[in-house]
C-alpha cells in the first residue's frame, strides 16, 4: 500500500534533501513495521568490521597500480571505508605461471622448467609482478581464460599438453587411478565418430577409455545430465604411446563430446635438459584427430587444427606448471609486487589475505612466497589456496590433492598460518561434477570427505567463494527482490555439502555479475550493495570482499551497457571525475552501520511486512548492537516510485516485551534524492552525484522513520531503558 498523503507531505517538509525524516503521529494503516527480534541471546552473527568487511585488489592494467595506491587517488579508494584487503590471484584463471618474486631459481638452468621464487628479500622491494602463460596448456577456453589456446588441437606436433605432475603417485602417494586425468574435445554438433587418432607425447597412457557424452547439453554445464559413456572398441590396457589411431566402433556414433580418460601413465620422459622426475609423471598428447574411418583407413578428421581461439575447443583435467623464461607476457597486466601491495598504504596496516598459487604452481615456490612476506615482517590474516579451480574444471580430489600438499609446505614454514579456499566462481547453486564411483556430485562435498578420509580436515581453517548472482545481460530491478533469498541459500548448501559450522565463510569477491554494466553505478547497484551485506552475515558469514577496489575506466559489457566495477568514476588518466552509488553504500555500511573497530558487532534477524502486491519484500532491515551501546538499523527501501514509512520494534520473543529508540536518533540516507545516473555510454554521469544525507531525530514508541525511494538509510541510538508489553 502506498503512503497516505500526510506522510508524503511530511517527506516534503523534511527540506530540499528529501531526508529521511519522522512523523510523531500514531501509526497508521500503510505504515510498515519492522520487527527486531533482539533478546539477547538472539544474535544470529558476531563479527568485528576491522575483519569482516574488506575490499579486493586484483591484477590490474600496466601501470596502473603506480597511478592508483598512491597519494590523493589512494586516500579518495581508502574513503570509501573498507577495512581490511584480499589481494586476488588472477593467473590462476588464465592458466598461467606466477612469479610473486621476478628474482627466483628455475628446475634447469637453461631457464625453463619449474621456477621458484626467491624467499629471501633482497635490497629492492618487489613493485610488481608478471604472468607466464603455460606452454602445455589443453584449454581453449575454459570459466577464466579469455586468452590463448589449447596445444591438443593447435595443429603443430612439436607442442603438446601436460597434466600436472603433482597429481601424480610420486607426490600424492596414492595410486594414478584415484586422480584419473581427462581431455575432452568439443565437435560443435553431433557428428558420426567411429575413429579417434591420437598423438601421444611422453609420458604417454599406458590405460585410457575413450569416451563420448549422452545427453544433450554440454557435459560441463550439465555434468549430471548424461554420461560418458565408452565407446565399444574405446578401452585400451597396453597403450605404447606414439600415433595411434584407434577404431572406437564397427558402426557410427553421432557424438558431440568426446573424452579421453587416463589411469596408468607410462613414466617416460621425453624432456630435454637435466633429468627432473616431473617430466616423466602424468601424461602428454601432442594432437588429436577424431572422425570415421574410410576403406582405405585414411581418417577423414572433423577437428580444426589452428593456434588460435578457432580450433576445436578442448578442455583438460590439470595442466603442468612447467615453463620458459620466454613465457613472460608483461602486456597482460600487473599482479601487484608484495611489497607494494603491503607498504603503499591499501592494507591500512591491517593484515591481509593474501593467496598462493595452486593450480599453476608448485608447493615449493607457494612456501617461499610464504616465507618472503613473513621474512619482510607483513602481517598474514590468511592464506587463500589457488582461485576458482571449478571455473579450471578441477575435479574436486585433484584440488583436494594439491591442497594437502601445498598446505604441508606452507605449514613446514609457519605452522601458525589459517589456509582456505577454493575460491568458487560465484554460483547461486551447489556446484555438480561428474559422479564418482559411489554417485555423489557435489564439488564441494568431495573435497570435503576426501580431507576428512585423510585426517585433514583441521587444514580447512576458512572456506571462500565468490558472489556474482545475476546474469549480465538480463538484470532487472526486480532481481533486488532476489538477492537476500540468493546469498542466504548458497550459505546453507555449503553447510549441506558438509562444511563443519565452525569454519567460517568469506566472499573473497562480490558484486552484482561478473560483467559490469549500468546497473554497477545506477543506484540499484548501491542498493544491492547494502541488501546484499546484511543478508549474508544475518546468513550466517564471516568475511565479505567488495570487488573491485581499483576502479577502471566505464565500458561496455552486454547489450553496450556502460559501467565499472571500481568505487570512483574515473578517466583514462585515472582523475577522478566522480563517485558510484557504490562508493555511498560502502560508506554507510562500513563507516555509519558499524564502528570502524576491531570489536564485536552482534547481528539480530530483523523482518519488514512491507510487500507489494506480489509479494515481494520492499524493506529489508538488519539490525546491530555495536560496542559504544548504539544500536544500528540498516534499512533498504527497494520501493523505486515511493517513499515507505515503518515504524520499528526490539521485541523479545519470549516475553513478548518491546523497546523502541529512545532519545536522540541518528539518520543516514543514502538514495535518489542524493544520486541519479545519466547512462551515456562511456559519458555517463551521477548528477546529482552525493552526498549521503544527515539528520538528528528523535525516538519514541509511536515513531514513524519516513524512508525515501530507493534508497538505503541507517537509523542509529540507544533504546528506552523500560520494555513494554507487546501489544
């Protein structure tokens, strides 16, 4: 129901800013009322801002972190008031090498093979840091890469794909067939399949099926919608490496997706240079072919062959880390150098969460990246173990495998340190794979038994995902309505799948999509911003990372939509212009919502019976008591036409009492009367551009707060001291 004419003449007389303000008149119908439960032994979180609400700094564009996390632009990011800072770990998505430390010894001299970082600091500080795409890679594309291509359909037999060596006996020390390795080949459409030639590189399979999918969709989108299925001719026990070609069936198969399945690797190596034992562990293809057989055995090939995002799209199970000097690709941007990142000021001296590499790296050089910061003297909050390896298509005990050895390595150099991960891509499902032996296909329930069946669990000290949950190219205002349903959904399918309660959980990245667009600095992504941060630690989280700290420059994403993932609205030359919508929410959350301390917040669950005709929930509110005695209301009106009134209550459940602000109130608004975004492409502009609005109220039982269109507020004091009986 909308407002009665009386309040919306009230809002008029608030003033020009159209502040939230107050009515002392008794409450009537259409006005909402929001209900804390707030005995207190009620508080459904605890958390201390100075750790739980941060931002994330990534890999950025050459030069730019010179230009941004310094001086005045740094102080206007720091404004914003995200306290504590996870650095983000990019090359594990590209598939590429990182080299935290450019000063390092390769595994051969010749400068090549495996490189570790020198863990000693030397006289010049580390400033930035570079990617080296892998030469062995099998991916096209896969949920990171937007670069590069596969060597098992690039058309040149003097590259080839090699699956990691540490997935192997000699590091896990379990049998090949607990980690069988994979490459899947991508036709386009079905097509008739009745031959498959394969150029083997060393080490080769000794034991391989070759396999093609059932169901109709993709295989990796929808793992649990079909299944590999062997081909009747498809299983061999007595590979003898080379170039094979293998008939799969007397008669065509109409297949799309083709995969070759690995258990026994031969061991050899073909590897030039000193003799290392990663060179003869897993397994290498130089090139597959695939089609049917004529009569005079000639293979007429459906596969493109090209060194290029053209080729016939393949995926892998893992890929060796393994290297050359002439790898480096400075032009791909700047993951920023350790010691820039902690002296320059972003972490505010606070300790960070910093990442090693897993998917891409060795356990060797992830300790002495360890060691190197330690050394320096930085402080460590927790170490994040690789990024998004569902997004690399990792089997769940291949991440697991490595985890357990790249926490051996770290824990050998400071056995002190909270490791975690995996870093999931942002879902708002559980994340399926391929059925084990025993059925189960949950990612993140396999990794989980799989520690537990090997007494390592305790290793788990934090779990980190990402939260992109709308679609870039079909956002609506109507997905506001979602967003409390979403987050709180995926936080209890992880506890589903197995994760212990005691372990926390982060979002270690966060914004609307993983695709900017208008909707970034429209005010709806303020406003998702703020729903989205109370929702998830009323869920039940711990640690949440607002993505991206370092703003860009506007640019497209769908449908020519113009935006930025950044705070600040910027030019090419990095001057600032002006603010986003979420630069505001940030500042209400971090610097009005919360104290700026590193003392406990507790969080009580607080509902709103404003809805609209369909349903949906206009008012979320969230509500805390903060360490100087306040308490502060967090509340979001989604309402984009009208302003809402809502009268509030501290009720305790059991007794059926009720307190109300009492005295003076605080009152923030942030919304449209403060901020509207004039869409012009890569013109764009907020105008009015800020700031967050201010008023002193007063409390009371009969109160009403007024709450602006499409806007976020925070009402915060103290409660009257006597409950009253709940009416």
């Amino acid at each position: 129901m909308s407002p009665s004419p009386h309040i919306l003449k009230s809002l008029a007389l608030c003033g020009a800013a159209a502040f939230l303000c107050a009515s002392g008149a008794p409450a009537r119908e259409g006005a909402a009322t929001v209900v804390i439960d707030a005995a207190p032994s009620r508080a459904v979180n605890t958390f201390s801002p100075l750790r739980a609400l941060g931002a994330g700094v990534d890999r950025l564009g050459t030069g730019v972190a010179d230009k941004t996390l310094a001086g005045p632009f740094l102080k206007e990011i720091l404004s914003a008031g995200w306290r504590p800072v996870t650095y983000r770990q990019n090359t594990e998505l590209q598939v590429e090498a990182w080299h935290w430390n450019p000063r390092g010894r390769w595994s051969d001299p010749a400068g090549r093979g495996y490189f570790v970082g020198k863990a000693e600091p030397g006289a010049e500080p580390i400033r930035h840091s570079y990617a080296y795409p892998l030469p062995r890679r099998g991916f096209t594309r896969n949920s990171g890469t937007e670069r590069g291509f596969s060597r098992l359909t690039d058309g040149d037999l003097g590259t080839y794909w090699k699956s990691n060596p540490y997935l192997t006996r000699a590091f896990t020390g379990e049998d090949d067939a607990l980690h069988p390795q994979w490459v899947t080949v991508d036709l386009g459409e079905k097509r008739s399949v009745d031959a498959v030639r394969i150029a083997w590189a060393e080490p080769y399979a000794r034991a391989y099926r070759v396999q093609f999918w059932t169901g109709e969709g993709s295989p990796v989108a929808a793992p649990t919608k079909g299944v590999w299925q062997t081909f009747p001719l498809g299983s061999v026990g007595d590979g003898r490496g080379g170039r094979v070609t293998l008939r799969l069936s007397t008669a065509p198969v109409a297949a799309r997706y083709l995969r070759i399945w690995m258990t026994e690797s031969s061991g050899t190596s073909g590897a030039p240079g000193p003799a290392d034992r990663r060179d003869c562990a897993g397994y290498a293809i130089r090139e597959i072919e695939a089609g049917t057989l004529a009569a005079d055995g000639r293979l007429q090939d459906l596969v493109r062959h090209t060194p290029d995002g053209t080729q016939t799209a393949t995926l892998c199970s893992s890929v060796d880390p393994w290297h050359e000097a002439s790898n480096l690709d400075e032009k791909l941007g700047d993951q920023v150098g350790l010691d820039f990142f902690y002296t320059c000021g972003v972490t505010r001296g606070l300790p960070a969460m910093i990442p090693v590499a897993v998917i891409y790296s060795t356990p060797e050089d992830a300790a002495a990246e360890i060691a190197y910061v330690e050394k320096r003297g930085y402080p460590v909050a927790c170490v994040e173990m690789g990024e998004e390896a569902d997004g690399q298509y990792m089997l769940p005990e291949d991440y697991a495998a490595l985890y357990v050895q790249f926490a051996d390595a770290i824990h050998r150099v400071d056995p002190r340190l909270k490791l975690g991960g995996p870093a999931f891509q942002g879902v708002n499902s559980d994340i399926e794979v391929w059925p084990d032996e025993t059925g189960r296909v949950s990612w993140l329930g396999r990794f989980i038994d799989y520690l537990k069946a090997r007494g390592r669990l305790s290793d788990l000290a934090f779990f980190s995902f990402e939260h992109y949950p709308y679609d870039p190219c079909n956002t609506s205002w109507n997905d506001l309505y979602n967003e409390p349903r979403l987050i709180t959904e995926i936080l209890r399918v992880w506890r589903e799948d197995g994760l212990p309660p005691d372990v926390p959980m982060y979002v270690t990245e966060l914004n609307l999509s993983w695709q900017t667009g208008e909707t970034f600095v429209d005010i709806m992504g303020g406003l998702w911003l703020a729903d989205y941060t109370g929702a998830f630690f009323t869920g039940g989280g711990q640690g949440s990372y607002f993505f991206h700290y370092v703003p860009s420059v506007l640019h497209p994403g769908c449908n020519n939509s113009w935006g930025t993932f950044g705070l600040l609205d910027v030019d090419a030359d990095f001057r600032v212009k002006g603010y986003t919508a979420q630069y505001f929410a940030s500042r209400l959350l971090a610097r009005e919502w919360v104290q700026p301390v590193d003392a406990p917040h507790r969080l009580f669950r607080a509902e709103s019976d404003a809805r609209d005709a369909s349903g949906n929930v206009l008012v979320t509110a969230y509500a805390v008591e903060r360490p100087d005695g306040q308490w502060s209301l967090l509340l979001v009106n989604k309402d984009r036409e009208n302003a809402r009134p809502v009268r509030v209550v501290f009720r305790d459940a059991a007794s059926g009492a009720e307190r109300h602000f009492s005295g003076p109130v605080e009152a923030v608004t942030f919304g449209l009367g403060q901020y509207v975004w004039h869409a012009d492409g890569p013109n764009g502009r907020a105008d009015p551009d800020g700031p967050e609005a201010r008023m002193r109220l007063s409390g009371g039982p009969e109160r009403e707060y007024a709450l602006p269109r499409a806007s976020i507020n925070v009402l915060r004091g103290r409660l009257d001291g006597r409950p009253a009986a709940g009416r």
